[in-house]
C-alpha cells in the first residue's frame, strides 16, 4: 500500500546534496508531491521539506538519508496524523474560539488534548465543544508554584505544541525551556514594536497607522522567539485603544490559526531566531 | 468672483462648536463643500477641516471664526496655492525620483524650490528636472558647521515644507527646532520597530514576515515625531537584508508621497505626538 | 437621565443643513460625541451621522429634525440597543461559527433569533451555543416552495437583519422584496469578479494573485447588491482551487463579521447600488 | 572563471525528473545558488529553475539536460545580462517615469532602447533621461495602418520585451502575435473585474471598497493574458472616480514594476493562460 511522508531535512550545505537526496528518492521508486529547498547563506545552512508518496519503509527512508547528508542533518520522515495539542488562555475568547470552531469544523489536522486556563472565564465555551477544561487559578500562590501546578497537567498528555491562544502570564525559562519549539504565542503587535504590557495602549499612545499581530515560537526572550507569522491592520485618529484592540483581534485570531496551520502540516523550521517556512 | 478655502480648526472642545462654527459658513452664504470633525476625548481638543465655496473675504472669515471660537483656537483660512517645498536627499534616488516624477507630472500641488544633498549622486538626476541642486558636502566639518550651511541655504527661500526623501544625516535639534512641524521625513522601517540605523538589516536579523516605512514629521526625539503615513510589505526568508531593502524602497517612497500629498492639501492636524488626518 | 442616541439623516443636499441640524442639537444642548457628513455630488444627496448625549425624548428630536430638513428627508433617531438577527446558512461553518463565537463573547451588539439552514449539518455546532436552529431542507420542492417555508418560518420573528453566512441557494426576487435592506450576504469572490458558481475554481482557472470577499445587502440583482465591506488575500500558482477556497473562508468570515458590526452599529446608508460607510 | 546562469526547464512531469538534473549539476561541479520546482498536477506539467555558478560552457549544459529531460521539454540556460526593452506609452506618466527612474537608478537589470508614444505628450519627460523617444500618432490612420508603422519601428530593434506603461491603444492580434510573450501589459483595475474601458469609473459606479491593478502578458483576447502580479489598495464612498484613478495609479506603478522586474530576472513561466512567478 502507498504511503505519504513528509521529509524534513535541515543540515550544514554541501554540493550534491539535492542530487544525493533525489536520488534516494529516485531509486526507492518514490513520487515527489512537493519540493521545496532554502540554504542560508550566512550560516550555510540547507534546509528541504519534500512529500513524497510510495511504497517504502518510513525507517528505511530515514537511515538511507541518514547515510548520505552529513553527520549533523537533522531528518525526519513524518507520516502525517494529526498532531496533539494543548491549548491555553486565560480570559480573551476570540483566539481560542476560532481554534474552537476550526477544531469542530476538521479544518485542523489536530486533536486538542484539553484547554487549560489561569481564570474559569472560557470554560463554559470550551464545554460546548466538549473538550477537558482545566482551570488553574494562580491566586495565592508564586509564579513557580503556579507554574509546577500547571507543568503537573501538561505532563499527563502526550502532546506536540502548546498553543497560547491568549495565555496572559509571563512563562519562566524553566516552562519554556521544558518544551523547547513547542510552544506558540500569540503577540498582540507587530513585533518588534510594542514589545511587553498593553500593546494597544502603547501603539495608541505611539499615534501609528497600523496595529498588527505576532505568532511565534517562545524562548526564553519573552517576545523575542522566532516569528511563524505576521500581519496586520490599518488604524486611524478615531480609534481609541480599545477599539485598536477590538480590531486587533480580528488579526490576532487570523495569525495564530495561520502559524498553527503551518506548524500542523510540518512547514516550519527553527533557524536560530528565525523561521523558514515553506 | 467665487472663492474656495480650506478652513482648519483646532481648539479645546465645547459645546456648540460645529453649531457655531456652520452658522458662520450659513450666514455668509458658503458652500460647505466637505466637512469633517474629530474630537480627541483623553485631551478634550476639537479639529475640523471644512472646504466652503463662495463670495468672501479669507481674513474676515477667520476673524469672524475667531469671535465665536475659544481664545486657544488655533484656526486657518487657506485659499490653496501650490505650497513651496525644499528637498533633501543624499544618495539613494528612489524616494526623490518619485517625487520629482509627480512633481514633473503636476500631480503635486507643489513648486519644488530646490534639492540639497550632501553629495552630489542626485545632482545628474536633479538637472534632468531643471531643479536647483545644491550639494552641501559633510566633509571636513562637524554636525553643526554642516547643517549651518544648509541652514543659510535653506532661509535664503521662502518654503512651507523640507521633505527629507533619504536624508541619512541626523539633524541636530537646533535645526529641527527651527523648522517645527514644517519637516517630513521618511523612515525606512514601520515605527517603532527598528529605530535607528540600517533597519532592513535588523529587520532580517529579527526574522519578520513583513517589513514598512513611516512618514512622520520630525522633532527632537530621532524617529520619533508624528506620523502621517505608513504601509507594509510582505517578506520571506528567503530574502537577504538588501533584498529587503530593496523591496522596502517601494513602499517607502509610495508612502512618502502620500503623506507629502496630505500636508499639501492641508489635511494634517499635529497634536502632539500625533497627527489626525482628514 | 442622560439618553444617547444615534441620528442618521439621509436628504438632498441644501445649503446650511449642518447648520440647521446642529443648531438642534445645540438648543437642546446635546453633546456631539461624533458627527460625520457626506455630500454625494452626483446625486446631490447628503447624509450625516450623529451621536448625540444629552437629556431628550428621541421621538421629540426627531421632530425638530424633520421640521428643518428637505421633506424628502428620512431620519432615524436610534437609541442603541441589540439588534436581532436571523442567521442562515448552508453546509460551511466557518462564517457561521465566527459570528457565533464573537457572540458568545459579548463582542456583537446582537441577538441571534435563530439559525435555518437547508442541510442540518450545521444543527450540531449551533447547538453548542444554546441556538434554536432550523432545518428547512429543500428535497422535493421547488425554489418557490421551499421560499415559503422559510419565510413562514422568519416571519415568526421580529428581526432587524437576515444573514447569509454561505446560505448556498439563490434566493427569488419575492424573498429579497420582502426584506429590502436587510439582508446580508458574504460572497466568496471579490466582486465584481467572479460572480456566480464556485468563484474559487473561476479565480484558480483565470490564474490571479489575488482572491478576495465581499460582504453585501441583497437585492434582485445576484451578487450585485451595494457592496458593505470587501477584503483580499494574496494566493500563488502553488495553490489548486481547493486550497483558495480554504484561504479565502478566513478572509470571508472577517468581511462578514466586519460589515455585521457596521449594520449593527447603524454605520451604513445604502444609496442606490452603494454604501456610504461611516 | 565562474560562470553563473539561470536554468529553466518547463517540460512534462516524469518520475526522477530533480534526480537527473541535479545529478547533471553534480557531474559538472556546479553549485545550486537557489533552486524552485512546481509541478502542476491539472496539466502534468514540471517547471524548474535553478541559478548555478561553476566552470561550465552554457551550451554543454543546455545539451546535456535536454539528453536527460523529455523531448517536448523547453530548456533555457540564461548567462544574466540587461535585458532590451522598448516601452510604449500615451499620455499619462506615472508608470513610464517610475520606470525611467528605476532605469535611471541603475535598479532595473535592463536597457531601454525606446520609448514610443502616439502622442508627444511624454516626449519631454523621456527625453530628461536621455533615451530616444518616438512619436507615430494615429491621426487620419486605421487601427493596421498605424500598428504597421508602429511595427515597423519596433522591428528596427532587438529586444526581449515590449512593455505597456499605460499604453491606450487596442492592439491587433496581428500585433499581439508578433511578439507572443514578449508584451507585458499593465491594466488599471484588478482583472478579471472591470474589463474595457475606464475602469476606475466602472468601480466607482459599482461602489467597490478596493481597487487595484494588473500586470499581464498580452494575447489576443483583450484584459485576457496571463497574469503576472496584482495587487490592490482601500477605496472609500468619499472617493470620485478621478480620485480612485489617481490613488490606482500608485498601485498601476508598483505593479508594473514588480511585473518587469520578475521577467527581467527570468522568474516567469507561462503556462497556458497562468503564470508560474518564482
């Protein structure tokens, strides 16, 4: 029976590496469905993500490229299913909710292992949907307490990213550096503007023209992970900040379904501070 | 014989200003052509630009606006002229090129007096326009004893704006402060990300998925005057910083020109650190 | 106690109608919290939205407006409260489930009266919002049977709008008579390209860069109502049609979204075959 | 010494079709600057293009892909030089400046043999830039008579491309014909809407809330070629159809220069009536 992989590649450059590739995939009678290659010249680095379809072992494909890239490639030949997730958010709705709805409407190629939140606010829509709602209210206790509370839930899934639809506490490097490029954030800016509290009000009081919003991956630089995706939205002297938050969600919403939708179909490679996204 | 004037208001609210204000236009018989009001709620300040048509004398108007406004007011009666402008430019031609092509076109309300570089790259381009072009070299002399020259060339014309079309020197307050709210600058980046030199470089370094420019108007604080305009282009990672640059320079000489087109049709109001355009 | 009202004057053009107009609200000392003017030149129409605050009786205010306005004058005093709206739609959830979750969230000034669709493949999501929903399927029946059945069905509601988020059938000239101005539809395309079956497939045929929505009111005329919002995406040759139409529902559900908040807001006069949109 | 060229193959799609190029850039030392495939699964069709740098004779090359490449397969090896352009144009300037400028700034990898008018209206402008300029005006001829004179002008020179920088003429498909794929076309609305004449007055007659622009390769059926780049801008109801003309123009320009920018770098693939833009 046919099988269909998507193969990641990410490895110093070197000359032939195409043609060592293809040839794999040449002699292994495979079909090549997408193709797409970058190398950085900066850091000569190479980067291919391929689908290719055939009848093959997605093992013996993976060491056969292993044998011919160099040492450091970093290979993997994904057999698509739908990734896991966990979502978190604290009071906003609209990030969550267009999860929610793409979610029950098999847009996404996900499982949503459950929601967790620091307030009860959305657990009544997330019950609509009939997904786990864990709500971990931090009152009374520290950031690190708070934090171990919620690390405690998450380690009980198995899960692929972490999804902070609107999740509004700051993560310590211990949370961040436990799910290394599994985390993704929604920033309402336009990183790097508007780094930190009230993006909103800062860009109201800054009188720019267009507000934007931000999904990325979450280092330990609050705000300063490798940006997925981007976009953003005209403004004017109307507005007050409210209402530049009440248009900005419109764009948050779009971009962190964007960044998930490509985080979900394996189109993303880390690259130092950047992403390449094919 | 019939005259049309933009008439601009911008004072402390209060009741009846519009009121107030119309019954004027009504009972010297005006066309009111386009009206419109903002009120800044956080300041309590009032701006309205109305265009009227009809039989009157421009310094009556005002004097009458003036009777019925509140002593702060700040109003003017202008019977539109094309307005005196000086650029500035040191090598790159895109932002300049652009305006001198309206320009030649009669696109731009605007009799361009002069271009003052400080080097003499523009001045083939320049002529070709039969523009005065006055180089002002740097070299050998210190901020002050440079921008004192342009100085001396400047006040020897009558002007309404200096339009800075990638200018690359930073101007001294001493010379910002003489020309308050009458320079407009282009910045090659979107405000207030990437602040300072070489943008296009930070801009790759922080991995962004969209890059734009900012018009504003310049104070004392480097980039950090009013904005009048601004607009954003997607970029990938497959770009490099001058490929970035490059794609950049459309958007900002496009945005340069449309701010310079809304300060030309007196549509821009100051307050503050920002603007409201009409 | 204080009243807030919103005034939408809708006459021909007369010389001092701001005059006359907030010279009303001036002796009924309102406050002007935000006031906008249009003058048609073509037609010689003006239009002009107010929101007044003060102590008044609505019904009084409308009075003194229409005793100083052109007879042919239609104005509204709106004093502002939810608004009721039927929602149809057909098999896609996308932009159904986005106004269910922006109204989950508070964030439309709206009642849903009731969801009808012809498949009951939407009943389950409308459900998880507490929703009466109602199939009325159209197997076996002509377009004017099945016609009637529906607006039996809406006639047993007061409503102020119908929305089409992706209702998939034509509707008759006798259902959009009945319901002049107020319905709403998205259509999948940026009109008026691609007017009719499967734009997404027209648009992917012609090869464009660019693929758009738009939002508009109904009338006899398929898809060429006054158009209320449009947005667009970029797209490239990679993309079969198939995946355009899945880029194309995001942008979809925010132009719908986005012109239901400027009809919910009474921001909209339709004029002729246009929208004035303040 | 190095040679760097520009690959480009467009042939029907075959198992190993990667595979055996990039085993002929292996064999030959070659070193893969940046490298693109799309395979359009409708047509079967493979396209590729690859910039490689080596010691190689383009010919050799050229030969030895089309040993390893299906017979029907259209195989260029491109060595990058300025490319020959005639430009043509009516009365209005702003797409034929933007270009004399980007030609000027030494930003368009291209040389600009002609401008031809069939009015003298831009002859000054072109002539500012030192380039020759014609005028063939149609007065007293039939559409072949003065298409034949036009001809026979621009057969006096070599050229790769034939650009329509506001070009009012309809051009016969005895014109079109001669220079299959070498016209390039900016239409000054977003196709496939507004086809024909004056389309900004079409939108504004439609009530459109975005207008745009198109950049095509000409072909026999009018606003009908393949389309190269598009993009569009917010118009508003305070817009007039002139207006809208003058902020579509700013689109007009950008477009067209991205378009030719695109070609000049050999980034195109026609495909039946799309384009594959790498």
């Amino acid at each position: 029976m046919e099988t269909k992989a998507r193969v990641l590649i990410d490895c110093n450059d070197a000359k032939g590496l195409v043609y060592k590739i293809s040839k794999v995939f040449f002699e292994k009678d495979l079909n090549i469905d997408s193709n797409r290659e970058f190398v950085d010249k900066e850091s000569g680095r190479f980067f291919m993500r391929s689908v290719v379809t055939g009848i093959f072992e997605p093992d013996e494909l993976l060491n056969e490229l292993k044998a011919i890239t160099p040492e450091d490639a970093d290979i993997k030949v994904i057999v698509p299913k739908p990734k896991k997730i966990i979502l978190m958010a604290t009071k906003e709705s609209h990030a969550l909710g267009d999860i929610l709805i793409r979610h029950a409407d098999g847009e996404l190629d996900a499982e949503i292992e459950c929601v967790i939140g620091n307030h009860n606010t959305l657990e009544e829509l997330v019950r609509r949907f009939d997904i786990p709602f864990f709500c971990i209210a931090a009152d009374g206790m520290n950031r690190e307490e708070h934090e171990e509370k919620v690390m405690e839930l998450i380690n009980k899934f198995e899960f692929d990213f972490i999804v902070l639809a609107k999740y509004m506490r700051i993560l310590t490097p211990k949370f961040v550096n436990a799910y290394e490029e599994k985390i993704i954030n929604i920033h309402h800016s336009f990183l790097p503007a508007f780094i930190g509290a009230n993006p909103y009000k800062q860009a109201h009081e800054r009188g720019v023209k267009i507000i934007g919003a931000t999904a990325h991956f979450v280092t330990d630089d609050l705000d300063e992970g490798p940006i997925i995706a981007q976009d953003v939205i005209p403004v004017n002297h109307r507005m007050g900040w409210r209402e530049m938050q009440r248009a900005g969600r419109d764009v948050e919403k779009v971009v962190l379904s964007r960044a998930l939708s490509y985080v979900l179909n394996d189109r993303v490679f880390v690259h130092g501070n950047k992403t390449i996204v094919f």
